[in-house]
C-alpha cells in the first residue's frame, strides 16, 4: 500500500509528456477495452490488431485469452492464445499485432512500467517491428461506477526512442473487423458484443476532462473490403466447385458462381460497406435470361453462411425445376 501511495505521489508530479502522433481507434474497440477493464478488481488486458499506414488503426482489440495471469499488481497474457490469434488475423485479414492493451487498477500509473517497456522492446525486436502501441487503461472515481482512462503509448524500436504517449482520434461506430466476426459467428470467447453494455461517457483519454470526441464516419480501408468479397468468392467457388467470376460495376461488384449448366447465381454487391446484397439472379446462360431471387432483407457480405444458403436454396430449386420439366 506504501508503494502504491508513491507511485500515484510521483506519477501526479511528473509533467505531462506532449504527444508524438496519432492513434485512431473504432469506438467499439475503445468501448471493448473499458469494459473489458472494470470487469475485473485486478489487472487485466488483452491484444491489439490493425493496419500501420501512415497512421496506426486498431481494428480490433481483443480480450485475454483463457489462460491468462491476473492480480493486483500483475498481468501476464496467454501467449499460445495470442500467437493463434495472431496468424488468424495475419492470414484472413492483414492485420498486424500492434501491441497490448492493460489495466493498472491499483498502481496509479497511467505511463508503462519498466517491465512493460522491456517486453515491448523485446516484442518489437524479434518481429522486426519498427513501433509499437501500448494502451494503459487507469480506474478513477467510485469503485461501482468508475471513469475508465485510456492512455496510449507509440514505441520506437531503438530504447531511446519511447514510449511517447499518443493523441487519439476515434471513428464512430462498429469496427469492420468486428463486424465481420460477429456475422461469422467466430470466437465466442471473446464475447464480441460486450462493448455495447458501456457507455463512451464514461471513457477518458489521458487527461482530457470530457469523454471523446467522435470523427466523421469512415468507410472501412480496401484491403478490408477486398479480403472480405475474396473470402466470400472462395467460400461460393467451394460451395459451387467451379471459379467464380468477379465483375467490378459502378454500383459495387458482382460475383458469379455456378449452380448447375446452364445456370449460374449472380450476387450484386453494393460499394458501401457492409456491402449489402443489393439483388440476386438465376442466371440461364444459354437462353441469356435472368430471374430475380428473393433473399433475406439485410444480408450483406461479410454474412457468408447467409450467402451459402441462398446459393443452395438456388441449387436445389433449379434442380426441383429441372425434374418437374
């Protein structure tokens, strides 16, 4: 309890560091994190994935896995977890591991440790990073309801670079990414809904006095929207065991997969994401003629199990059809 009274007396007295950069984040990503952070008494954390352009993007932030360390003073991640974790978001998706997420409940410090500054370091080292994020997450205010602050941290690779902490710029909304797991019905573990239980009033950056601001609404990156309509392609061209064609329009994409000779499914895909499925057709391509198929309201296409049962409910009616001709 000593060192605690200390370390908060000290942490008071440092100045403030300006900061060197920009972090933008998805409000369901910050959300995730706060609650993710008062549903513990004890330290907790998690993971950080997004794309590291000119400005870093968190596209997802994870939770622990199953097998994380937590106590008052100490938080130790599930590193088999993360490492399984991280090649699913590398290979689906091009998402770089960025760095973690933790909570400093009792400590009072809003800045890494020394502990936390070699792990990053190390991190960065092996995987040839160039810099990395930290977010330290701080508990202030009563213990029921408290204002949960989100500090980030930019690490250099060289020890005398960082960290440095981060402004930070939050896009309103749904992370894609999250969007996406979500209708995929994937990781259930990481309870990817919770961020709606609390309220972006009740987060801080820094030591701003009011809760964030939100940007204008941002239309995912392409590499997000092109991994998500190539996922989709593979997942019919398995489904139709033959190539599936794909055809850029003005309005968006079309994607056409086989269902039996002559007749193909044509799915017309809207521009703006969640790319909504503006229409589907039977295509007979011997007579050149398209029938409209009726489809779910609000299917879009990141929902591939949804797409699946359209091209198979098209697959059997055409044969249906077939036989009773």
């Amino acid at each position: 309890m000593s060192i605690q009274r200390l370390t908060r007396l000290f942490g008071r007295r440092a100045p403030p560091q300006i900061p060197r950069g920009t972090l933008i984040i998805w409000e369901s990503e910050l959300r995730a994190i706060a609650f993710e952070a008062i549903a513990w008494s004890v330290e907790t954390g998690g993971d950080l994935f997004g794309r590291w352009g000119g400005v870093p993007t968190v596209l997802l932030a994870t939770k622990a896995g199953p097998k994380s360390q937590r106590n008052h003073a100490h938080f130790r991640l599930d590193v088999p977890y993360l490492r399984k974790l991280s090649e699913i978001m590398a290979s689906d998706w091009t998402l770089r591991y960025f760095g973690d997420w933790h909570s400093h409940h009792r400590l009072g410090l809003s800045a890494p440790s020394g502990g936390d500054r070699r792990r990053i370091l190390n991190i960065a080292a092996r995987n040839h990073f160039s810099s990395m994020t930290e977010i330290i997450v701080t508990l202030e205010d009563s213990r029921s309801e408290p204002t949960i602050r989100i500090h980030p941290w930019i690490y250099g690779l060289s020890k005398a670079n960082g960290p440095f902490p981060l402004r930070v710029k939050v896009l309103p909304g749904l992370s894609p990414i999250r969007q996406v797991l979500l209708a995929r019905q994937v990781f259930p573990e990481q309870e990817l809904l919770a961020w709606e239980k609390i309220s972006l009033h009740r987060i801080r950056i820094g030591a701003d006095a009011g809760s964030p601001s939100l940007e204008r609404a941002a239309d995912p990156d392409t590499t997000t929207k092109e991994q998500t309509i190539s996922q989709l392609a593979d997942a019919l061209q398995k489904a139709s065991g033959s190539p599936v064609e794909h055809h850029s329009t003005g309005f968006g994409s079309v994607l056409v997969a086989k269902l039996d000779e002559p007749y193909y499914l044509g799915l017309a895909l809207g521009t703006t994401w969640p790319m909504s499925v503006l229409e589907v057709h039977r295509l007979n391509r011997n007579l050149g003629t398209a029938e409209l198929i009726e489809s779910p309201a609000g299917l879009v296409a990141p929902d591939i199990q949804g797409i699946l049962k359209v091209f198979q409910a098209a697959k059997e009616n055409g044969a249906k059809s077939h036989v009773d001709r």
